[in-house]
C-alpha cells in the first residue's frame, strides 16, 4: 500500500494518510466523499459523535466492498458525554450508528476537566471488551497528557491535535515521540488558511506541487498523521498525491518557521 502505516505503541497498524469528515452532512454527501477517497487509496476515516455523519460513514465503509479489516474508522466521545457511564453509552451509539462491529481507533475529543480521567476508564474498559482496537486522545497538552498517565497504566495510542504550518507545538511533538503516542494532526490545511500564506506557494511550486500536497507531504515527513477534508472530488484525489516526492531538509526547517502558535480552533485550556 502506497500509504504507508505506522505501528501504534499497542501493536495496531494505522495508516498515515486519511480523510476527515468534519462538516460534512451525513448521507449522500459523506458516502460519496468516503467513495471517492477509498478510490483514490485513502483507508482511514476520521469522524466523531459531534459531525453526525456516522451512520453515513458506516453505509460507506461498507458499500465500498473493502474488507472491514483494511479500512481504519476512528471515532470521538463529545464533551457532553464524558464521564464512566456516559462514555459507555455514547459509545453504544457510536457503533450502533457506525453499524460496525469495532471501531479502530476511539478518542476522548477533548480533555474535559473533572471528566477524562473516568472517560478514560470506560474507553480502557471497551478496549479490553474488544469493541475498539485502540484508544487515544484529542487536544491534551502536554500536562493533560501527564495528568492521565499519572493515574492510569495505559498510554494513549494517538493524540490528534492542532497541526499545521502557524501551528507547530515542537515541544509537544517530543513529548509525544518520547512516550510512543501518535500524534495525528486535524486542520492540516487551517481550514482554508494555509493557501493564503505566500512562502508556501513559493515553495510548492518549487516541487511542482500545489499549496495542499506541500504541506501534507510535510506532514507526513514529521511523522504526523494527517486526514484533510474535502467533499470534493478532484481535491480528494490531489491531497493524496503526495507519495511520489521528498521535501529536502532545508525547506521542511522553512516550514518549521512558519510557526506563529496560532489557532484555528479552540485553546484546550481554555474551550467550553
Ligand atoms: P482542513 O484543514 O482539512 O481544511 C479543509 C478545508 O480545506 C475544506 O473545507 C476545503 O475547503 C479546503 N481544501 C481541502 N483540500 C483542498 C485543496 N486541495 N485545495 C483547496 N482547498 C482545499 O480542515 P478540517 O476539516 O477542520 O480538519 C480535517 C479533519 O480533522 C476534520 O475533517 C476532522 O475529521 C478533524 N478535526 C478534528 C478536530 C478535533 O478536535 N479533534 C477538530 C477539527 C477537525
């Protein structure tokens, strides 16, 4: 497979390279773009509770006629569900949505003070029960992320964050690195925003490549998971066209330097 998986620090191969469905609607408009990127070799799908798209992720899944094994579903508990019990039953409603018989990978969509250490138990619980084959987080910082671990014996397996060329948490990524947790990157592309910054429309054409593949193609070479949206087809087709090049050192450190520590999305100190 062109796209190459990363071995999770549980033992479960993720692919590096996959499709997000935020703001995508559920039905036609979620399971032709789920067709199209199956199409083109994407075979990680990246939803959650909150987008309302699952049963439409899982109609998907299905009707592709790719054997469930090689197509990893990641999914998230929202933030109103925190806590043991509601965990449980969110999850519940997860799968059923999914149609599924396990999902791949369940995150904690953010760290809810007072709630993600129980959230967390109920996801370890699920693992164990062999309804999700790994569990991780979303949007911990570095102290979330000592905090859990702290009381509990599991490690994450991912942390999908933030990650992008305004946005590059170095610190974070080592510490990730240092504990074996993934990071996985969401709004690789700012929404929209990367396309606006000139020194990366310099650099792509450079490489013959568009704004887009430049900066999941670095990504990838940080060895960050990334799952760009696009409902459309063409776009889907261009965002995995990034396997045929290398971007050299000195442009990835030109990359690096883009950083401002600025947000698209919520701070997670700081979201409600
Ligand atoms: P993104 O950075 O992937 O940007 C998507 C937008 O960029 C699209 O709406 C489209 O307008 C545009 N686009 C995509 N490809 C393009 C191309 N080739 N050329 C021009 N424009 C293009 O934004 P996102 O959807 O926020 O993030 C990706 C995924 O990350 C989400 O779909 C979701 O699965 C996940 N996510 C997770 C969290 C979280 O809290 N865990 C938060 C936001 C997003």
């Amino acid at each position: 497979d062109i796209k190459g998986t990363v071995k999770l620090n549980n033992g479960i191969q993720m692919p590096y390279f996959g499709l997000g469905v935020f703001k995508t609607k559920d039905g036609k408009q979620v399971i032709d773009a789920i067709h199209h990127a199956i199409e083109n070799g994407y075979r990680l799908i990246d939803t959650a509770a909150l987008y309302g798209n699952e049963r439409g992720v899982g109609d998907a899944v299905r009707a592709s006629g790719a054997p469930r094994k090689d197509i990893f579903v990641t999914t998230k508990v929202w933030n109103n569900e925190q806590g043991y019990e509601p965990t449980l039953r969110a999850f519940d409603h997860s799968i059923k949505r999914l149609g599924l018989d396990y999902v791949d990978l369940f995150l904690i969509h953010w760290p809810v003070k007072g709630k993600y250490k129980e959230t967390w138990k109920a996801l370890e619980r699920l693992l164990n029960e062999g309804y999700i084959r790994s569990i991780g987080v979303s949007n911990f910082l570095q102290h979330h992320l000592e905090d859990l671990m702290n009381s509990s014996s599991s490690v994450p397996a991912v942390n999908q964050i933030e990650f992008h060329p305004r946005l590059v948490q170095q610190s974070l990524l080592d510490f990730c690195a240092q504990k074996k947790i993934q990071v996985e990157a969401w709004s690789p592309l700012m929404q929209g925003g990367v396309f606006k910054i000139e020194a990366l429309q310099q650099l792509a054409s450079k490489y013959g490549k568009t704004v887009a593949q430049l900066v999941l193609r670095w990504n990838l070479q940080k060895g960050v998971i990334t799952i760009p949206k696009s409902i459309n087809q063409l776009r889907i087709k261009e965002n995995a066209n990034i396997f045929d090049y290398t971007i050299t050192p000195e442009d990835m450190a030109a990359i690096d330097h883009l950083d401002k520590h600025q947000r698209v999305g919520a701070d997670p100190d700081n979201f409600s």
